[in-house]
C-alpha cells in the first residue's frame, strides 16, 4: 500500500515539488553534472536522482538536502522555513501579544 500522503497533496503542493524538482535539475546541468554522478556521490541510485528532478514527494528530505548541497544550494535550504521570514507567523505572534503589562505586586 502507498503512502496516503503521497496521493493525498494539494494540486499546489505538487506543482511546487515539480518545480523544485526541475529547478534542481537545470541546476545539475549548468554544474555539467550526471545524475549517475550526483547519484553516486549523495549515495543513492540514479533512479531516485530522477525521481526527485521530476518532484516525486516519496523521495527523502535527506536526499534532497544532499543534493542541494552537493550542487552548492544549501544555503537556500537554511531560508525555506525561516522564522525570521515567516510574514503570517510574526502577524499572529504580535496581534497575541498583551497590549499593556499587569502590575506586579512589590515583597
């Protein structure tokens, strides 16, 4: 049986893995890479090489940090989620935020 959460992603979830995927493999060939090579040194085979260029979402988050940083990309990995940058998060954080301080009482 397959993973529900393979079958089960938004349309947009997998257009975004599809392009990330062909993102990594234009990457890959202006670096005049081989997927057998990429392959080789991330440690997998060419198969799942080409099944992450193509945006399969079965293939491991650990892979595709691999393969990022292989081809000199990490450092775009370290801002994908980054708290700094997340607009709906820091939104919600200040509007939970008290408006006034409570008195404190004095020993």
């Amino acid at each position: 049986m397959k993973p529900l959460a393979k079958h089960a992603l938004p349309p947009k979830v997998r257009r975004s893995l599809k392009k990330l995927g062909q993102d990594l493999r234009t990457a890959r060939l202006r670096r005049n890479v081989t997927v057998a090579s990429l392959a080789e040194r991330a440690g997998v085979s060419a198969g799942t090489i080409l099944r992450l260029e193509r945006g399969d979402p079965g293939v491991g988050l650990g892979t595709l940090a691999l393969a990022l940083w292989l081809l000199g990309l990490n450092d775009r990995m370290m801002t994908l989620a980054d708290e700094g940058l997340d607009e709906i998060g820091l939104t919600l954080e200040a509007e939970a935020r008290r408006q006034r301080a409570r008195p404190r009482k004095l020993s």
